[in-house]
C-alpha cells in the first residue's frame, strides 16, 4: 500500500545541508497499525510530513496504493491527500470561526460533494464521536478531548486509507489521552493503516509494529503480535 524505497530528505540551513532523512526504506500494508518514535530531530516529523505528501524525498520513490507520487505537481498531491490520507494533529488545527460540524464537513465542500451528502456525512460522524450536542459550538467553547474528536472526524469523513497522527494526545490530560487513543485505534477495525508519531514510550508501544528513529535513519523495525 504504501512503500518508501531508498527515500532521502535534505534541507539547507546557511551554507550547510543537513540529512533529515537517510536511505530511508519502508512498505506499510493495510490496516497496520505503526508508531514511529525517536528524540526530537530523529526525523519523525519530516517523515510524516513525507508520508502525507507535505513534503518531497531529495531522492528517492515513494509509491502509494501501486501508484508513483514522488513527482506529481501540487495540484495532484492536493487530490490525493484529499481523497487517501487523513491528517490529526497535536494541536488540533481547527478553523476558530467554524462551528465543529463546518470544521468536519469542510473537506468535502473542498472535494466538491454534493450538500446532501456532506450534511447526512457530518451528522453520522458527529453522532458516532458523541459530538452531537456540541456540533453548532466553536473550537473554543469545546474542550481539548471534543476537539481532538472533532479533528479525528473531519481526518476521517472522506474515508482515507491511510490516517497519520502527529502526537495526537499531546495536549490532552492523561484519562482524555487514552480516550482518544482508542477511538483512533478503533478506525483499524474499518481497513485503515494508521501512523502515529510519539514520543510517548508507553503509547507508541500498542502499535503492532514499533519504528525507532535516530538521525533520520531507521534504528529498529519491531513486529509484534496483535
């Protein structure tokens, strides 16, 4: 589903390159569920960003789905981001002067669907992730855990096959931490792959399958049994 073959990403900084990603070689099938961790400048971020095709490899091939994106303009990128990846964040990303329900339904107004569609869409999600009661409220009259469900529906309403999340109980307190978890994890009951960046030890060891990052290479690649 998706493979990252011999995939590198430099950056320049002054008069200096420096490696964010080195030789990196991955596949990921679906319905797995990853987590990625390392300390900070391991290279974890830039790899999502490389999965979610917010960024591009210095060199390399990233095939997704059978497909080679590793060269497709912006415009191309745009479309399949919207139509195969799902993004959560750590600090959630929502738009401020948006009700929770517009902040879900936005991706598919940007996708075109009809608004019959979108609004039975919104309605299912918002009544799945117990936001119901809270879908005319703002993100800042909702708390961090409705947020974070908020954010997990709109990454989910065009049904992606892929979702990354990014530190996605960062800003949350424990209990509400661990709700989340859950609920993201539930998704691998539908088919999708899930990717999750940590730092978290304790979290990014429900993953059945354990990425360890150091200075932009792959320490470790761990299977384990579901």
């Amino acid at each position: 589903m998706i493979a990252l073959q011999n995939v590198c990403r430099t950056f320049t900084v002054g008069d200096q390159e420096v490696a964010a990603l080195r030789d990196i070689n991955l596949s990921f099938g679906a319905g797995e569920y990853i987590s990625i961790m390392g300390p900070s400048g391991s290279g974890k971020s830039t790899m999502l960003n490389m999965l979610g095709l917010l960024d591009r490899p210095s060199s390399g091939t990233y095939l997704l789905d059978g497909g080679d994106v590793t060269d497709l303009n912006d415009e191309q990128l745009a479309r399949v981001r919207r139509e195969k990846i799902g993004f959560v964040f750590q600090s959630f990303h929502l738009v401020p002067r948006l009700t929770a329900a517009q902040n879900v339904e936005l991706p598919m107004i940007l996708a075109g669907i009809p608004v019959e569609e979108r609004k039975a869409r919104v309605q299912v999600l918002m009544q799945n992730y117990g936001l119901a009661e809270r879908a005319d409220h703002r993100p800042d009259q909702l708390s961090g855990g409705q947020r974070q469900r908020v954010a997990i529906a709109r990454a989910t309403v065009m049904n992606p096959s892929v979702l990354l999340a990014d530190e996605p109980t960062g800003n949350l307190d424990q209990a509400t931490g661990w709700e989340v978890l859950k609920l993201l994890e539930g998704l691998l009951e539908q088919g999708i792959t899930l990717v999750l960046v940590t730092h978290d030890a304790e979290i990014g060891a429900r993953a059945h399958r354990q990425i360890h990052m150091l200075d932009g290479r792959i320490l470790s690649d761990e299977q384990q049994a579901k």
